[in-house]
DNA sequence: AGCGTTGCCAAATTTACTTCA
DNA sequence: AATGAAGTAAATTTGGCAACG
C-alpha cells in the first residue's frame, strides 16, 4: 500500500530510510542515526580538526559487536597464506607493489590533485617502507625484476585486533595516529589509512542495512495496522447502513479516547461492544517513526 | 576575492584471495 | 584433485570539500 519497496537498493527506500530515521529514538535496533544525514553533515560541514571528525558513526554504538562485522575474514581466512595469483594480468607486472602502481593517468600530468597526492604518499611512504618491511607480513620483495604481479596483503590476525581495537577508539586518524599504528603494526601509513576506509564503509554498510531490517519492520507493522483500519472502517460502514438514524447517546454513557481525545460510547471503552461508537484498541493514527519501538 | 595546492574523506569499483559446492 | 562461483577484504579511482598560501 504505501509505496514502502522491500529492495534496500531501491533509491525510493534510502529515501524514505533517511527521512524516517530523523525522530528515531534511542530504544530501537537502530542505535545510531542514519549514516546518510552523518554524510551530509560530514560533506556539508567537515570539521578541520580530526578529533572531532569522530562523529561519523561512532564504532561502540553503531558497531557494538565487533565480532559480528562483516569482516570476518580472520575466521574465514585462518591460514593467512601469501599465494602467488592464478592469472596475472598484463597491466599488473609492471611493479608488486599497489602503492607504487601508478595508474594509467597517473603520470601524464600533476593536474589532479589525487595523482598527485599519491605521488607525494608514495615518496614519503616509501622511506617508511624500507623501515618496517623488516618485518613486515607484506610479501613484496620480489619486484627488482619487475615480472610479478602484486599481491594482495593479508593482515595477520594480531593485526587486524590491533586495527580493530583502535578504530573502537576512534573512527578516523590523525596524521599522527596513523603514522603510530602504521609503525606498531610494521605497515605503511598508506595501509592503516585504507583500512580504516573500508572499514568505515563496512560499518556504514552494516548500519544500513539495520535500517533497512528496521524500516521493513515498520512497513510490516503499518500494513497489518492499515488492514485491521479499513476492515473496522467496513464494519462501521455496514453498521451505519444498518443503523441510518442517527440515535443520541447521553452524556454519562460517552467516555474520551485517551490517545486521540475523540469521544466514545460506553462504560470501558466499549471496545468489546459492538457499539456504532466503540474505540479501536489501539490509537487511530499509528506513528511507528514516532514511537518505533512500540511498533517494532 | 580568486586560484592552485594539499590533504582527507566517501563512494564506487577493481582485484587478489578464500571458501565451498 | 580440480574447478568455477560466490564472498570478502585490500587496494584503486574518482570526485567533493576545506584549509592554506
């Protein structure tokens, strides 16, 4: 009925999902808000200093069992073996190393500032490379001769506890920060900084579809609410023609709705009576958004 | 004020790798 | 044992925004 698509990639319902979140209380599956208005408040109004850009989703609330993420790839990949690709494409021999890949454009001019940002990355990460590949988990030694292909790091287990714990502490890092835990974890800046990316997305990920579980509750509760209102609006309908005369009810028999103040007929609430003027047991506009946790 | 640079981020995408049927 | 599909996570690309000189 009300137009509410059961698909998470309709753009109709991350429509309605960020909008119907805004009065979402505390109570609800969904401890945080939405991530689509954090995104505009983040776009809208970045903050300069990093502390504060903790606001994104706060990792204890939104996350709050970490072990059940969807990075789950220390339990699925227990071996952390480092293998040697099964097809190694062309365009992926010329250096082992994603970092000092540069793409295709990346060397035809210093206009975009992202090709150039790499380049400045890739200098300066370079020099901490050569400090922490001693002991690095990264198998990439093998590119003097420029014939493998790169290969994809796996953090170790310890690794990614120690990521994981500190993105509990906060979501976003600090040039400081960043240069800490690369250095604690034998990684590159570059490293700790993509995986605190993706890790923001795949929180961001997981929290949406919370949201979409949520909203397809809601959906659920106003339809079954929708359908008990049109079935009482046919029994009043029938009793109406029934009953065409209009009788007057005194004044001791009508009692007052509670919840939308409306009078009613009858001592109790007349909700077991058949009366033309019984109350519906529950409220006759029910707001799952304004009292979700009811609803759900 | 306008401009270029720099740095960070989100979002989308690619890619390497693992698991499983 | 081999294989391909599916899933996952690391890495890349693109574009936007803000700060700074």
């Amino acid at each position: 009925m009300m137009g509410l698509h059961q698909d998470p990639t309709d753009s109709g319902l991350q429509l309605i999902l960020g909008l119907a979140l805004t009065s979402t209380p505390e109570d609800i599956i969904t401890p945080s808000p939405p991530s689509i208005l954090h995104h505009h408040h983040l776009t809208t109004h970045r903050p300069n200093s990093y502390s504060s850009k903790s606001s994104f989703i706060s990792p204890t609330n939104s996350d709050p069992e970490p072990s059940l993420t969807l990075a789950l790839s220390r339990e699925t990949y227990p071996h952390q073996v480092v293998k040697l690709p099964r097809n190694i494409p062309h365009n992926k021999l010329s250096s082992e190393d994603p970092l000092e890949q540069t793409s295709p454009h990346s060397a035809i001019s210093s206009f975009s500032t992202g090709r150039v940002k790499r380049e400045r990355d890739l200098s300066c990460e370079e020099v901490d490379a050569t400090e922490t590949e001693r002991v690095s988990s990264r198998a990439s030694d093998e590119e003097e001769d420029g014939t493998t292909a790169r290969k994809k790091l796996r953090l170790t287990k310890e690794q990614s506890a120690l990521l994981e714990e500190s993105f509990k502490q906060h979501s976003t890092l600090n040039p400081k920060q960043k240069q800490a835990l690369a250095k604690q974890l034998s990684l590159r800046p570059r490293q700790v900084e993509v995986w605190f990316q993706n890790r923001r997305a795949r929180t961001k990920l997981k929290q949406t579809e919370v949201d979409c579980e949520f909203l397809k509750k809601c959906c659920e509760t106003l339809t079954d609410e929708n359908r008990r209102l049109q079935k009482e609006l046919q029994e009043l309908k029938a009793l109406k023609l029934a009953q065409p005369l209009y009788m007057p009810m005194s004044a001791a028999t009508l009692t007052m709705c509670p919840s939308c103040e409306r009078l009613g007929g009858g001592v109790g609430g007349g909700a077991s009576t058949k009366s033309p003027f019984s109350m519906a047991p529950k409220p006759h506009f029910f707001n799952p958004f304004a009292n979700p946790s009811a609803a759900c």
